[in-house]
C-alpha cells in the first residue's frame, strides 16, 4: 500500500464530496504523489541554514516523541518518513522500514540525512553508540583520574547523546 492510497483510501471512506478540495496543500501533494511539491512544502516548515543548506532540516511543526508528524487520524505520517519517500517522488514504498536519521537530530527531515534500514540494523547502530558513548565516557574518567587538566578534558564537546536518534 502506498502513501497515497493510504491517504486516498481514508478520505474516499469519509464519503463526501468535494473531499480532495477540502485537504491542505500538503495532503494533496501527497495523494497525487507530486514529490516536489512535497518536498517544498515539508522545507516551507523548517527551519533551514541558508547559508548551510546541506545540514539539518529542523521540522518546526507538530511533534510526536520527538519527531516532525504530519496529518491525523489514520493518515498521521512521521514527517522525516515523508521526506524519504517524497524524495522518491514516492515510487519507493518504505513499508516496514525503519527510516534512520545519520545525522543524529529526529527532528531532522532532510532526505539527504535519512536512510531506509531495517529495525534490527537501526537497533543495533544505536547498540554501538551507546556501547561507544560508555567507552568514551569510561575512558574520560579514567583520563580525569590521573591528569584532570589534561588538554583533551578540558575540548570535551557536550554531550553527543541527547539528540541521538532512540529508534
Ligand atoms: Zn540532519
């Protein structure tokens, strides 16, 4: 099933007429499979860097768990999701496919930061930050315990952790 059967389907059921002219713009991007327009209006609500277009696509809308969500009811969609696929200009379909942000940030919805991998190489990617963060951190205080006022302490960037994606 795609995406926009998905949305054609949950409308059609609502079984009034004139129902395409009543959904957003963005909803009916999506039905007509239309990915650039999609995907200019998912950017038309980011906050992006002019300067740094290639970086982070910060979703500046609705949220769930911490991720850019579009819609609602039945055709609630995660926005970085719709990003991939619109990307695609939806020709590929996600399904069970977990969506794997590289650059870290879950509010993130720019396709070229988001990978398409299955649920178990998702968990095991977060398995090995989280195995590496522990490294770090042992070695930190192992570092801190026989030179506190070592140079590399004191270059300690925050922690990489908090925006980490949890998925
Ligand atoms: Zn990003």
């Amino acid at each position: 099933m795609t995406t926009a059967d998905d949305f054609y389907a949950h409308y059609s059921r609502s079984g009034k007429a004139g129902w395409f002219g009543r959904l957003g713009s963005l909803r009916q991007s999506i039905i007509q499979c239309d990915g650039p327009a999609v995907m200019e209006i998912l950017k038309s609500r980011c906050d992006i860097d002019l300067e740094a277009p290639e970086g982070c696509w910060i979703w500046n809308g609705a949220t769930r768990s911490g991720y850019g969500f579009i819609g609602r009811g039945k055709t609630n969609k995660l926005a970085h999701r719709v990003s991939w696929e619109a990307a695609r200009s939806f020709t590929e379909e996600l399904g069970w496919l977990s969506v794997h942000h590289k650059c870290g940030v879950r509010l993130c919805i720019n396709p070229r930061h988001l990978v398409a991998v299955s649920h178990l190489e998702n968990t095991i990617e977060m398995l090995e930050r989280q195995a590496y963060l522990r490294r770090i951190s042992d070695l930190e205080k192992a570092l801190n315990a026989v030179d506190p006022g070592h140079v590399l302490l004191a270059k300690l960037p925050r922690p990489l952790n908090e925006n980490w994606d949890a998925l």
